[in-house]
C-alpha cells in the first residue's frame, strides 16, 4: 500500500519533467536516497543503485541543464496536498527561513551568516545558502500533525556570491511563497479558502503586512517590547482624518496582569493542555494603517516532569499578531482562539522538518558545479522529503502505522520518521528490481561474481568508499 501510494504521487510530477527519461532517472535518484546509508551526494546514490561502472553524467545534468521545471514540480506537488484538505478548511502553511552551510567561498548564492549552532551571546558566523521554507500543514488529528514541504525559494542576501536568481530578504521570500500559494489554490478553484500563516517574528515588517494578498491570514510572532497604536477616533472637524489613534501598550506589559488571562484546554499531541491567554485589539501597525491586527498573548507555564527523577520544564510567553478582518460591526479574526492557539503550537513542526531534510535526506550535500544547481539542488532535496512523507500520510494517516517489530514497545501514537524510511525500504526491497541484489549464490563458486559485486556496492555506498 505504501510503495503503490508513492508511485501514484510520483507519476503526478511527471508533467515537470521534458522527456520520460529524465523522469526515470529523477525516480532513480528519489529511490537511491533511501538505500544511500553514506552522503547523498549523486555519486553515493547511484553506488546505492548498484550502478558504480555506469557514466553518471546524464544525472549530474537533472541538475546543471534545464531537465525539469521547479515552478511546474512544486505546483503538482500543491495539487496533491489539495486531495487531503477540504475547501471549508483553512489551508495552514508554515514560513521559515533555513540555512544550508556551505564551505565555498566562491559558490553562488553563499554568503557569511550567523551560525545556528553557536551560543547566543557570542555568536558566530559561517559560509551558508539562504532559503525560505514553505510548509504544508495538513489538517490536524489528535492534535497531531507535520510540516510538509512545499517550495524552497533561494533568498540570497545582497552580498552574496552572484547567482542566476536576484536577491531577497527573509520577509520578501515568505510573501513570494505567500502569494505562490494563493495563486495555486485560485487556479484550482479554491478563490474563497482561507489560507493561515505562520510566521516568525522576521516576517513581521511594514513590506510582508502590506503585500499580504486578500483571503489570507497572517499569524507572526511580536516581539514583546513592540508598539502599536490604537484605531483612529472618527472625524469630528476639518482637515485631512487621523490615521493612527493613540500609542498601545507594549505586549509585555499584559503579562504582569494575571486577572485578564484566560484559560483554555487545546488537544496538542494527544493530550489536552491548559494554556492562559489574552486578546487585545484591534491595533494598527506602523506604515500600514490599513490593516488592523489582534494581539493575542500567551502566558508561559512551569511544570515538573516525572517522579523518580523530577525535570523542571518551562514554556517562555509568546505575542502573537493575527490579521484582523473588518465586519459591519467590529474587527474580528478569521479563525478562533482555539484554533489559533492550537496551530501556533505546531510551529515546532518546521524545525522538526528542517532537521529530517538535514540528516535523512541530506540537503545540502548535491554537488553544484555551475549556478543553476547550486539554487535547484535544495529544493530538490526539499521535493524528495515532501513526496516520501506525503506518501506516508496518505498510507496511514498521522495516528495509523505499520507494526512494530519490537515486542517490548506498543510504540508512539505517531509514527516516527525511521519507521517512515525502514517501511520505504522494506517495500523496495520486496519488488523485483531490488530483490536482485539479496537472493542467496548458488553452490558453484563461479556464479557468486555477481552477488558479491552487489554486496560491495551496498558496502561502498555504506562506508563512503
């Protein structure tokens, strides 16, 4: 059921592609990912693939000449998100940027940016590419849910070696995906769903609250010592109206009112948890005095976790922006506190996301020897990772997975990404193609030249060799 899922979502991409050959070889190197143990660089795939005394040149160029189309790849990839989300849900995306580290100092598209894995208060910098991940969050189960990728777009800083695509800020990338998801679901038929976003505090700026396109609504993080200003009194004399009213308070300053919190119970993770909250506004941001905002503020909670050995966990407050949409009335949300509070949740989903592509996949690790694949190599990563675990959900849902081998462990109530990946393989392995390289040598000596050649294939690719 999971390998003939997966190949009914890959046969949907096959418009991306020119020739039926290339599209073979693109299925090829989406196969060889799974069995590549060592980098997943294009040579290591296809030692995986068993193909060592093979000229791989016509893969490398999948990626240095213009085989397939990433505008067309990623837009088949959207239609098949659709097939899992109602028209009268909100189609919930997620924006991040993420940083590939590089080593070249000369590769188009790097450039010095801070380094994650430093401390904070002495932070530093390192050799990386910057793109904008866009998200699908599919409809959540139990309060359950993942961050499937849809488009990485290169949002290269201005100092950064020259590339084939411009130059772009975080914020300008995120509306780019903004705006490419808004189009999709128009072109679908789709015109009146409401798209939400989630947003970190960088998308917060006068250019992403402007460009923000109708039917869509923006969940950014605020810093807590932010201003807004308060809606404009009516007119009363002459002269041109007030655009902004007066100066709110600041987003930290609710936190100390502990009367105004209140309190509510959100499944997340199969478990209800009480979170306090407030609701201030509507409020108007600085430049745009046009499009009004709520404030919603969520207290943080401490708690200890376990009896024999007692863990103090903490959860920091977070201030969060939500588009507000005018009535005949009063201002209002799009979506309910509840709703908010339990997608603002699963933000964590795009780090979770980020790490996957990191170490099962390995974005990153293509070699790029010209422009064009150093831009389309992360995103290509990004596709692979998006149609094995799409394939997944469509399997088994979120809650509903394969059993465990182990006997000692019921499990999770969701399934895990290593089950994700040993399932792929275990189906592979079971067709003819792959089940070649497995069968047992005969008794006669002479014959076993062929399977010792796969074995050392799998070794090599195993051990970098």
């Amino acid at each position: 059921m999971l390998l003939a899922t997966l190949m009914q979502i890959i046969t949907a991409h096959r418009p991306a592609f020119r020739q039926e050959r290339t599209f073979r070889r693109a299925v090829a190197l989406l196969v060889g990912e799974l069995f590549a143990f060592a980098r997943h660089t294009v040579t290591q795939v296809l030692l995986a693939l068993g193909m060592h005394d093979t000229d791989g040149t016509a893969f490398y160029r999948l990626f240095s000449r213009s085989r397939f189309d990433e505008a067309t790849l990623t837009a088949c990839l959207c239609r098949e998100t659709l097939k899992r989300c109602s028209k009268h849900d909100p189609y919930v995306i997620g924006i991040d940027s993420t940083q590939i580290p590089r080593s070249s100092l000369t590769l188009p598209g790097t450039s010095w940016l801070h380094a994650l894995r430093t401390a904070v208060v002495t932070r530093g910098i390192h050799r990386a590419q910057r793109f904008v991940h866009c998200a699908w969050l599919p409809p959540r189960v139990k309060g359950f849910t993942r961050a499937i990728p849809l488009r990485f777009l290169p949002a290269f800083p201005p100092k950064a070696a020259p590339a084939d695509v411009p130059s772009a800020n975080e914020w300008e990338g995120g509306l780019a995906c903004i705006r490419w998801v808004r189009q999709q679901l128009t072109a679908a038929g789709r015109a009146a769903q409401w798209v939400v976003v989630l947003a970190d505090g960088a998308c917060a700026t006068v250019g992403m609250w402007r460009g923000v396109p109708a039917q869509v609504a923006l969940i950014v993080r605020t810093a807590r010592n932010r201003c807004r200003s308060l809606l404009p009194p009516p007119p009363t004399g002459r002269g041109r109206p007030r655009r902004y009213g007066k100066r709110a308070p600041q987003p930290a300053s609710w936190l100390t009112k502990q009367e105004l919190f209140r309190r509510k119970r959100v499944l997340v993770r199969g478990r209800r948890i009480a979170m306090r909250y407030q609701v201030h506004g509507p409020y108007l941001c600085d430049g745009v005095p046009d499009h009004a905002v709520v404030l919603i503020v969520v207290g943080g909670a401490t708690w200890q976790r376990g009896k024999r050995r007692p863990r103090l966990g903490r959860r920091e407050p977070a201030c969060s922006l939500v588009t507000a949409v005018q009535t005949d009335t009063d201002w209002v949300v799009p979506l309910s506190v509840g709703q908010i509070l339990a997608w603002v949740w699963q933000r964590w989903e795009r780090e979770v996301a980020h790490r996957e592509l990191n170490a099962g996949v390995g974005v990153g690790q293509n070699q790029c020897w010209n422009k064009r694949s150093a831009v389309v190599s992360g995103p290509w990563r990004g596709w692979v990772y998006a149609v094995l675990v799409l394939a997944g959900y469509r399997a088994w849902g979120w809650i509903r997975g394969p059993t465990r081998p182990e006997r000692w462990w019921r499990g999770a109530q969701r399934w895990r990404f290593t089950t994700l990946w040993r399932s792929d393989r275990a189906a592979l392995w079971g067709t003819a193609a792959c089940r070649s390289l497995w069968t047992t040598s005969t008794d006669d000596w002479l014959n076993k030249e062929h399977t010792i050649i796969a074995l050392t294939n799998a070794a090599r690719a195993a051990a970098r060799a």
